[in-house]
C-alpha cells in the first residue's frame, strides 16, 4: 500500500509486480522414480496387471526375476503408475524387453499426452528409451508392458528418471545457482515463505496496493493444486475502513520470508486474455524494496493496459516499457538484476535493458492479480492467473 499509492498518482506508469518464491523440490537424475523395477523381490507388486502376468524366476536381464505377459489373442499387461512428477516436465523412461514369439510392447501413457509406445519381435533383450513430458497440470504417469499376440513377452530393469540438471534461468546464460523455487506441487501455499495479503495479519482481507485498483486481496483468493498456484479474481464487494472494493482476488508475496539482493528472477505464468486477445485485469510479478520508492521496485511482469511491460522504480524514476506481442497463456517471465543494469527476459528472449536508478538493496517477491483500469486491461471476473513456479538464482 505504500509505495504505488503515489507513484500511481503521478505517472501513467505501472507498478505492480511481483514476484514470489519458494523452495522446489527436484529430483536428482540419478533417481529411479519406479518401484520394484528389477522385479527382484520376486513378486509383482507394486505393479500391476491385466490378462495373464506373472513375475518369473528366468529370462531375467539383470538379476533372477523378469516379469511376464502372455498373450492368448486377448491383451495381456503389467502396468505401474508413478506418482509425485512435476508437471510440463520431460522424464526419460527406459526399459529393457524381449518375446518368445509375436511381439511386445513397452510405453506410457496417463501423463497428460499421447501414449508413446514401441513394439520389438526381438528374441534377445534389447533397451527402448521414451522421453515424456508431463502435462500443465499431469503430477503421475502410467508405465506398461503390453502383448496383444499370441506367446511370452518378458520385461526387467525399468527406469523412470527425472531432467538430469537442475533448472537453470530460461535465456539467461551465466553461471548460476538455484537459492529459491517453489513449483508448488503442494496443496497448500507454504506459509513459511509466502504471506497471502497485502501487509496485513494472516487471514486478513487488505486493500489493495494502489487507488487504481479495485479488488481488495483475499487470503481466499489463493489456492495451490495441480502443480501450480492460482490467484482468482471473483465479484465480491467488500467493504475495509469505509472503502468498498467490488471485486476480490489474490497476492502474494515473500516480505519477511525471502528477499534477495541481485540475482535472476523468472515465473512461468499463465495470463487469462480478454474477448479482444490481450491482457485480461491487471497481473504482476514483481519485487519489492523495503522502502518505497528508495530501494527500488522492479517488474518483471506487469499487465498494463493489456500488454505486457517491464519497469524499474525509484527515487530517479520509472524507466520501463511495453512488450510488443501476445504474453497471454503461458509464458515465462524473468529479470537479470545485476550492479547498475537489470536485463528483462520474456520466454527467454531479451526483451529489454535499464540501467537507471537501478538500487542495490533487497527485494522481495510479490505475485498478484490485481484488477482495474486504466493501468489494468480489460475487466474481466471471474478469471484466474495462474503460475507454475517462481526461482531465484544468484552467482
Ligand atoms: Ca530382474
Ligand atoms: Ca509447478
């Protein structure tokens, strides 16, 4: 509330932003994702099956035990679902697999694409590899074995791994390394990190940032599921110390929690467009200084008048411009903020570069889904911004 209340009265500008943050849990490449991959407990479980399947003490790859399907001129199959993925992820499947006669097949398929699967008539083992990337909200995926012939197929030493690296800032080179994320895979926002209003107790509906805009922040206007966070902007009049805002929707943001002094700043966010095609209300990702505007605020993101825009605040100004093109949908947003010069990436393309009144004090992170105009775009409730992950990475 502080800080635009002002700014806003004096400029066209834009302010808000936002960023956020959390810790991301990722996977270590070396990980099998697959129970009982071997088969080497001798039994099937956690696998499961259809038609005939068994797991047998021969035509082991590695080890005593391989599993096995026999086709009878129905379908016969094993199947295992792996739980806990990250969504728009790629994993790598590999498995290794071999018939009697006829053929078989090894894929997967209830990732939140199309089943990937091959097929071999090889009597020998032989290794098939699939890559699969997870779908927006896809957190599982379905691994099978499959005969549809008549005769045996065996199946040994599956493997599901995650990206073998950890995330690095989409575009921006350097060497970095990873000091905050949060993906949240969850079903509650981490309180530990993130307050869900604007300056207010937790569980308090506050104002909002700035006079321009016109829904109050709802700590229930924030939810975390399906691997991602939401910010939902509904028609709601409330009314907070004689003022009545008609609309109420979510922020949140890391003050108290996490701040940062330089570093890359990304958010892979999806932006809700109005009936014309840009930028419906008025999102931001953003960060913010301790005081405003002497310790700067920088917006990485800010929806402004419907189109996509990037500003750096402070005591000597606004510098910041529109992005031409179509930031609706998802798309990732970052900020390279070094001594002196902050760089802007949009989907990994440099999009602009400021290197006035750039400060040297830490921020934290802001995400929110404001709503009015004339700095937002179009109005339009009820309508949900959603965002898949915000990191921090600092040299
Ligand atoms: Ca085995
Ligand atoms: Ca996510």
């Amino acid at each position: 509330m502080r800080k635009t209340i002002k700014y806003l009265l004096s400029t066209l500008t834009v302010l808000a932003l936002l960023s956020t943050i959390s810790i991301p849990k990722i996977a270590s490449a070396s990980t099998n994702l697959i129970g009982n991959p071997g088969f080497e407990t001798g039994s099937i479980s956690p696998w499961t099956g259809a038609g005939i399947y068994t797991v047998v003490n021969n035509n082991a790859h590695t080890g005593t035990y391989s599993a096995r399907v026999e086709g009878t001129g129905g379908n016969s199959s094993f199947s295992q679902t792996i739980s806990g993925l990250s969504p728009n992820t790629t994993y790598t499947l590999t498995g290794w697999f071999k018939v009697a006669s006829g053929n078989v097949s090894i894929g997967v398929k209830n990732y939140g694409g199309s089943q990937i699967a091959y097929s071999t008539s090889n009597t020998s083992y032989t290794q098939q590899t699939i890559s699969f990337t997870t779908g927006a909200s896809n957190t599982s995926a379905e691994i099978f074995l499959w005969k549809g012939t008549a005769g045996y197929g065996y199946g040994d030493d599956f493997s599901v791994t995650a990206p073998d690296s950890t995330p690095m800032p989409t575009g921006i080179s350097g060497s970095w390394n990873l000091v905050f994320s949060d993906d949240f895979n969850g079903t509650t926002l981490d309180s530990a990190i993130w307050n869900s209003n604007w300056f207010g107790a937790t569980g308090q509906i506050t104002p909002p940032v700035n006079s321009y805009e016109l829904a109050a922040f709802d700590p229930a206007r924030v939810s975390v599921g399906s691997g991602s966070l939401s910010l939902s902007a509904i028609s709601s009049p409330v009314t907070i110390s004689g003022t009545t805002y008609p609309y109420r929707s979510g922020l949140i943001n890391t003050n108290g929690h996490k701040q940062f002094t330089y570093g890359a700043f990304e958010a892979r966010i999806y932006l809700p467009a109005s009936s014309t095609g840009v930028i419906a209300n008025w999102p931001a990702f953003w960060a913010d200084g301790q005081n405003w505007p002497t310790d700067g605020e920088m917006d990485i993101m800010e929806g402004l008048g419907g189109q996509a825009a990037y500003h750096f605040i402070s005591s000597s100004g606004n510098p910041g411009a529109s992005v031409s093109g179509d930031y609706t949908g998802w798309h990732t947003f970052g900020a390279d903020w070094e001594p002196g010069i902050v760089k802007y990436y949009y989907d990994g393309v440099l999009v602009g570069t400021l290197t006035s009144g750039i400060t040297s004090t830490p921020m934290y992170l802001i995400l929110d889904y404001a709503v009015g105009t004339p700095y937002g775009g179009p109005t339009v409730i009820p309508n949900t911004m959603k965002v898949d992950y915000v990191r921090v990475w600092q040299h």
